[in-house]
C-alpha cells in the first residue's frame, strides 16, 4: 500500500476511534441522569394508574351497591304488586255478588214490599171505609174513627217513598260493574308492571356480574400495577448496567480501532527502499 493511502486510512482510523471513544463517554455520563430520569417517569406513572385504577374500583363498587340497592327495591315493589294484585282478584267475586245483589236481589224485594205494601194499602183502605162507615151508625156512636192520616194513605206514602231506591240501587250497579271492569284493567296492568319489573330485575342481575367482572380486572391491573413498581428500580438498574458494559465494549473496540490507525499511520511514515539499494 502507498504511504498516502496508510496514512489516510490511519488518520479516518483515529478519528472513528476517537470519536466513538467520546460518544461511549458521553453515553455512560449522560446514562446516570437519564435512567433516573426515565425511572422517576415510570414511578410517577404508575401512580397516576394506580390511583385512577383506585378510582375505578371505589366507582364500580359504588355502581355495585347501588345496583344492589335497586334490586332490593325491584324485589320489594314485585312482592308488593302481586300482594296488591292477589287482593284485587279476590275482591272480584265480591264486586260480582255486591253488583247482582244491588241489581236485582235488592231491587226486587223492595218493589216485592211495594207490591206487598200496595196490597196492605188497599185492605187498610177497605178497613178504613168499614171504620167510617162504623163510626157513623148511632149504634155505634162511642165509635169515633176519624184519623188525620188514612192508614191506607200512610202505606201508600211509604210505597211511594220506596220508588226511588230500586232506580238507586241499579245506577250502583252500574258503578259496581265499571269498577269491576277497571278493576280487571288495573290487575292487568299491575300484571305488566310486575313483568316489566321482573325483566328489569333480570337487566340488574346482568349489570352486577358485568361489574364483578370489572372489578376482578381492576384488581388484577392493581396487583399487576403494584408487582411492576416494587421491580421497576431492579429492572432498570439492570437496564442500566447493561447499557454501560455495550457502551465500555464499545470503548474497547475503538480501542482497538485507533491502535490499528496508529499502526496505519506508522506505516505510512516509512520511507520506501529504492531499487538497487541495499
């Protein structure tokens, strides 16, 4: 090789080799700062998940007895209605029996008393007449029969007095047989909301196992959050220690490397034997 070429490759050489001699330096100096920097970092990150994974358990337990709370409500309000619901359809034959009693049981003895008191009428009349027609006889002188009221009168005022009930009795009838009617309607309902509350009993049950589930994660990301931070410092002070022996291996290759510019260099240095000249 030519002088000018050795020493040309023996001074790139060098200069590689001092230049990776001072970025291995720089890096190992520079290595110290960083990785506490970079393991403050972590720490504070870490926190920060382990306090919003705090958050997030404290919320979902919260969701949770909430969701219990609703479901005993749901519970109570369905036992609630079916008791309600139960009374209601018992009293149904009863509104029946009270709806044929006020329309026709009640209905038909009083116009049976008035036919009765119709009839009394007209005997009470007969004996009225018999009466005066008595009081009148001079035989019968001592007999004074003269009433301020007929007693055939007074039945006839009682029957009369009795004409209104039956008409009465049917218009709540009439009441009774709506009642009963929306009394079906609101069993009916109370029915539907009964399911409906059932259904979203079911939807609560649902949500509470999605919640434990949740909550079974979040633990795990809290052990797993809490297992990283107590390794965290190992793990990089290891990182950190294999950094710098790839760094100090890296200073001894260029090590190596100026030694073989230095000896480039030298060589190129040599004056060359001429020919013929011992």
């Amino acid at each position: 090789m030519k002088p000018i070429f050795s020493r040309i490759t023996g001074l790139v050489l060098i200069i590689a080799a001092v230049m990776g001699l001072g970025l291995s330096l720089a890096g190992l100096i520079l290595l110290g700062g960083f990785s506490s920097r970079i393991s403050a970092n972590l720490l504070g990150a870490l926190e920060y998940l382990d306090r919003a994974l705090a958050i997030s358990s404290d919320g979902l337990e919260t969701a949770e007895s909430s969701l219990q709370a609703a479901d005993s409500a749901l519970v109570s309000l369905v036992s609630t209605l079916d008791g309600v619901n139960e009374s209601l359809q018992g009293m149904d034959p009863t509104l029946t029996a009270l709806s044929t009693l006020l329309g026709k049981d009640l209905p038909g003895t009083i116009e049976a008393t008035q036919d009765s008191l119709d009839s009394a009428q007209t005997s009470a009349k007969n004996i009225d007449n018999v009466l005066t027609s008595l009081s009148r006889i001079p035989f019968f002188g001592t007999l004074v029969y003269n009433p301020d009221v007929p007693l055939n009168e007074t039945l006839g005022e009682i029957s009369d007095s009795l004409n209104a009930i039956p008409r009465s009795l049917r218009d709540a009838k009439s009441g009774l047989d709506i009642a009963d009617k929306n009394l079906t309607m609101i069993t009916s309902d109370l029915g539907d909301i009964a399911q409906s509350t059932d259904q979203i009993g079911l939807s609560i049950a649902d949500a509470l196992l999605v919640i434990d589930e949740y909550q079974t994660l979040v633990a795990d990301m809290q052990k797993r959050a809490k297992d990283f931070r107590q390794e965290l410092p190992g793990q990089l002070r290891l990182a950190t220690l294999a950094a710098a022996l790839l760094l100090i291996w890296l200073a001894i290759t260029q090590i190596g490397l100026l030694a073989q510019g230095v000896e480039f260099l030298a060589r190129g240095r040599k004056p060359l034997k001429q020919p013929g000249i011992e």
